[in-house]
C-alpha cells in the first residue's frame, strides 16, 4: 500500500450507532482488500450482544463508546490479521519511546494503526516526525472528538493468515456472545449484561438525563437509544448469518428466538432514536411514562434473548 493510501481508511458508520472498534477493524480490512459486513465483525467481537456500559464516563451521549480490547486478537485469529499491541494497553503510563516511534513508522508506511482514544476508537491517518500527536479519523462527526495523547493505548495491525475456520470462529462468537448478553464476561471498566438498561431507567426519573449536559440531556437519551437499536440490529443480522453457515444450529429455533427478540427490541426502541425529537416526549408526563415502559420492556427482552443465547451456544 501507498503510504498516502491511509489517509481513505476511515470508519464507516454514524458515531452514536456504531461499535466504534468493530467500525474501525471493519475499515482495515476493507483497506486490504477483505471486505466483510459490519455485522460480521461487531457479532464476532461479542459487541452486537449487550451494549457496553461504562463505568467511567460520566456523559451518556458516551457511556457506550469505550469499547473494550479484550477480543481483539481473537478477531485477528478469524478475520486474518496480527495485533501488536501497545506495552501500556493496561498501565495507563506513557507508551514507551521506542513503540511510539514504530508506530509512527508504520503509519508513513501505509499500515493501519488504533488508538483506543476518547470518546471511541480511530484510526491514525497522518502522524509526521515533527508532531507528538497523531490525526485521528473516527466514525461520523467522532473524528472531530477523538484525541490520543502519551497514555492513549494503540494498536498496530497487519494483514495475516486466518487461524480459524469460519465454523470455529462462529461457534467462539456465540459462546462469548451469550456470556455477553448474560453479564458474565467481565472487562475493566465495563458491564455487560443489560445493565446499561438498568442505568437508563434510573436516569428517567431524575430531572435530566444527563448529569453533564443537563437541559440538553434529551440529546444523550436519543444517542444512547441509537446505539442500543443498532447493537440489537446487528446482533439480529449476525444470527441469522450464523444460522446458515454453522449446521449445527440449522434446526435450531434457538437462534430463530434470539433473532428475533434482538429485532423486537430495536422495533421498540425506534421511536426514540437521534432526530426523532425526543425533546417532546422529555417534557411531557405522559410519553415520558411510556417511555420509560418501553426502556424497561427492552431490558426484560434483553434478558430473554440472554436465555436464548445461553441455550445456544450449548448447540454450538
């Protein structure tokens, strides 16, 4: 690849629906000539099957962005590429010197590397000799957002040879995915699980949603309700690919059920999603009440296709 050729990897995708990781790895494999669907990788990361909460950000526009690492050499394993990480991906200290310097190498040289910045993961475009910090392209209007500095973690891919058949790599998916959905999996700083849902009901009965944008915190509840619906899209087109691909689930209504209820739930959560004016139903009693019935239905389905999956993945 042309060195110039990195600056056209960009992520794909609105900022408030996308996994901004899956988005990312989705766009460096389209870079290399491996096209797969957004659904394929977000279902393979275990991202399609329970929004990630964050436990440390404080506005809800982004309490889903910070996705976690924790399936990113196992997306190298079944997508074809190698991770080379960087060595403060855990300490939150600085990168040492020697890492930051090839990883600037390696952007001037054509290849793709990841900053897990805030608010979402990007992808270096540019990064000179003469700058500290690289230029991040995140997905959507995010790429105005993102920042890395000497903490920001990164992640340097390259293409490789798949370690996995395309079977081995869907049943793993689903496992990790109804450990997911279940809460079971565990990650710093994150829950899984549903909880967010738990969280978005309690922020309904305070005066506004979100403690940090305050009369504007009706914005964050569109965002978040976007990012929840597209997580469930995502989950519903996975299984239904899944389904076709694995034998062991062609006569299964488990992943009929699953699939389903993913639908149902992002059915449920349309009318609540960015541009849908949620400003009116904030300031009214009446639709905030069935608002809030409608998050609550969306968490206890949430937990019936955790049930599906968890049954499931015992087929695979």
């Amino acid at each position: 690849m042309d060195p110039t050729d990195i600056r056209t990897v960009r992520p794909s995708g609105n900022e408030y629906e996308v996994d901004s990781l899956a988005a990312c790895i989705q766009a460096a494999l389209a870079s290399w000539g491996r096209p797969v669907s957004y659904e394929c990788v977000a279902g393979l990361a275990g991202a399609a099957f329970s929004p990630a909460l964050s436990e440390t950000e404080h506005c809800a526009s982004w309490w889903m962005e910070s996705c976690s690492d924790a399936r990113i050499e196992f997306l190298g394993h079944a997508l074809g590429f190698a991770v080379q990480r960087s060595p403060n991906h855990r300490t939150g200290r600085a990168a040492p010197e020697s890492f930051v310097q090839g990883a600037r190498r390696a952007v001037q040289q054509g290849e793709i590397v990841l900053c897990a910045s805030r608010p979402c993961w990007a992808i270096v475009t540019a990064w000179s000799d003469g700058s500290p910090r690289p230029a991040l392209a995140g997905p959507g209007a995010s790429a105005d957002r993102a920042e890395a500095g000497p903490q920001t973690p990164m992640y340097i891919l390259r293409p490789a040879e798949r370690s996995l058949t395309l079977c081995e790599a869907l049943r793993e998916a689903i496992r990790f995915g109804a450990a997911v959905a279940a809460g079971t999996h565990r990650a710093a700083g994150f829950a899984y699980g549903g909880r967010l849902y738990d969280a978005w009901l309690a922020q309904l009965g305070k005066e506004h949603f979100c403690p940090t944008c305050g009369e504007d915190g009706w914005k964050c509840a569109e965002r978040t309700a976007s990012r929840a619906r597209d997580t469930q899209l995502a989950a519903s087109a996975f299984l239904h690919q899944a389904k076709h691909l694995l034998p062991s689930l062609s006569g299964s209504n488990r992943v009929d059920k699953a699939a389903l209820t993913y639908a149902v739930m992002a059915g449920r959560l349309a009318p609540y999603v960015a541009g849908t004016g949620l400003n009116r139903v904030w300031s009214s009693p009446v639709r905030r009440a069935r608002y809030a019935q409608d998050v609550a239905e969306v968490r206890r389905l949430h937990h019936m296709a955790a049930e599906h999956l968890s049954l499931l993945a015992c087929l695979v």
